[in-house]
C-alpha cells in the first residue's frame, strides 16, 4: 500500500475510442494494485489518509 504522483493511473478503457484523463496523485491498496486517484489538499490530510489506511489494511490483515 502506498501513495505516490510519479506517475499517471491507468485507466481500464471503456470502448474503443475513451478519453485519457492524466491524475498523478494516487494510491496503490495492494502491490499489485494499478492505482487508484487520489485528490491531494495537503500534507496534514495525507498523513490522516494514510494512517487510516495503514489502520485499515492491519484490521483486515488480523481478520484474515
């Protein structure tokens, strides 16, 4: 799981002629994960957003 904008989402196209939207802010939920976008406000949201993540993937990971 991670968080990162060094590159675009890909998106799964949806006919032959989709449009291409470029988001660099994103999430990975698992490794092999494409991504998912992410809308950056700032760095104290993200840390939130994260920590709540890191927190949900260590429930389901107990669970499982």
């Amino acid at each position: 799981m991670g968080y990162d904008n060094a590159h675009s989402v890909k998106h799964a196209k949806k006919g032959k002629y989709a449009g291409w939207r470029v988001e660099y802010d994103h999430k990975h939920r698992h490794a092999r994960d494409k991504g998912v976008p992410y809308e950056f406000v700032d760095a104290y949201q993200l840390l939130k957003d994260f920590f709540t993540d890191v927190d949900r993937a260590l429930e389901a990971h107990r669970k499982g």
